[in-house]
C-alpha cells in the first residue's frame, strides 16, 4: 500500500543506524523476559535464594530492559512504533502490546511480595503469573520475521534462546549480591545447558545462512563460544561479576548483529 510505514520488524537497509538500536532494543527485551521468565519459575517453585533483596535486583533489571523499547518508540528514538503500536494522539494499543503492558502487573504484585524466605503462597502465585506472562509475550508479543508465518520452532526457539540471554543477567544479579545459592541456582551444568539447546534451536530454525562463513563465525562466537568459555572461567575466579557481565555483553552484541552477520533481512530479536 503506498505510504504505508513499514512493518515494524522489517530492516530497512538505508536506516543501518535505526536498525541496529532497533535490534539491540529487541534483543534487550528479549532478555528482559526471558529474565523474568527464570525469576518466576524459580520463585513459583521454592528454588530461589531467600531475600527481598536477591529478587528486586533482578525484577528492575527485567523491568529496564524490556522498558528501553517503548522508551525509545516514545521520544521516536527508535522506528516510532512498539510491538506494531505507534505512538501518538487518538492510536490504541494493539493486542501484542496490551499483553506486554498487563505482563508488568504480576512484576509489580512479585515486588510487592517478595520477602524473608519467598514461601509465601501469594509470592508464589504472582510469580508464575509472571513466568506465564512473560512465556507468552515471548511465544506471541515479540516480533518475528517480516512477512513469514512464524511455526513452533522458531517460537520455541526465541524462548529458548531469551531464557539463555535472561540466564545470563539473572547469573550476573546473583554473582554481584554474593547470593550463598548461586552455585546451587546457576551452576556450570545449568547455563551450559540452556546454551546448547539454543544453539541447537538456532540451527533447527534455519537461521544459519550466512553471506560469509566468517560472518557465522563471528556470530557464534559472541553469543555461544565466549560466554561458554567465561562461564567456565567464572568458576575458578574469585571475581565473577565483571566476567558474567562481559558474557551477557557479548550475548547481546551477537544477537543484536545476527541479521548483518548471518545475512538475514529481517531481525529475530532472539
């Protein structure tokens, strides 16, 4: 249709600054849900350390970076429009955006709750009302590819890899609050394992068709192979903090450049 905005997950090539922040800003959120996906099932199920502290670090850390998106949509830093939502006098929400807007309610109820051991039923409740939540925002919220039906693979892959990227940050949250559970939480076998299995998404979903082998390359070794060795590294090093961080850093500067490096047309935002 002439003079129709482009969709909102299509990559304009004359814009390569816009499409970069609009990348980072997806893969942000992304890991922001994933987050809170993590925190929620953890909580939901008793797992997670004790203390109001080790979870309201990690429950603003989500709230930050799925926020910097409609953010940036906001003060038109960005492509001017979230989740499919422009923003602007008499616009409506969509149903992708309301269903990320409500996902801040069983957030705000967790922080409210959470206290002493986070046994308490309510606590325990609004947490997996947030795992949920943030599951479905994942499964139907986030953007896909322009243009394509999106099938289960790709879907279960965007949550499998958002829950790695939220790992991550989640890992980080606890390591820099000296949690006594971290080991016991996020230990070596845990992020190794949500690492392979995105890896192995990433590959079932097709999205390994690069314009060079290099650029492959490259793309794995950001978001796979220096995380993994960090990881690695983390555990035999007094000081974690700066090391978990540099992992999660890399993670999303491999995600955000997946489209230049693997020679896609559009953003995954996984």
């Amino acid at each position: 249709m002439p003079g129709a905005p482009p969709p909102h997950d299509h990559i304009d090539v004359s814009h390569p600054a816009r499409n970069l922040l609009a990348s980072v800003l997806r893969v942000l959120a992304n890991s922001g849900y994933g987050l809170w996906l993590l925190l929620g099932l953890t909580l939901a199920l008793g797992v997670y350390p004790a203390g109001r502290g080790e979870a309201l670090v990690p429950l603003a850390l989500g709230a930050l970076l799925v926020s910097l998106s409609p953010l940036a949509a906001s003060l038109r830093l960005s492509a001017g429009d979230w989740l499919g939502w422009r923003f602007g006098r008499g616009s409506r929400p969509n149903r992708r955006a309301m269903l990320a807007m409500v996902t801040y309610l069983p957030m705000l109820g967790v922080a409210g709750l959470v206290r002493g051991d986070n046994l308490f039923w309510a606590t325990r409740v609004s947490a997996a009302a947030l795992a949920l939540c943030s599951l479905l925002c994942l499964i139907y919220a986030m953007p896909g590819e322009a243009g394509r039906r999106e099938g289960w693979t790709r879907r279960l892959a965007r949550v499998v890899s958002a829950g790695y990227a939220g790992g991550l940050w989640l890992w980080l949250c606890l390591a820099a609050q000296e949690s006594a559970h971290l080991r016991a939480i996020y230990s070596v076998a845990w992020i190794l394992a949500l690492q392979l299995l995105a890896l192995l998404f990433w590959l079932a979903s097709g999205r390994g068709r690069p314009r060079s082998p290099g650029g492959r390359l490259v793309f794995l070794a950001l978001v796979y192979l220096i995380p993994c060795a960090i990881v690695l590294l983390a555990q035999v090093n007094g000081s974690q903090e700066w090391l978990i961080a540099l992992a999660a850093v890399s993670c999303v500067v491999g995600k955000s450049v997946e489209p230049r490096l693997c020679g896609q047309g559009v953003a995954h935002g996984s």
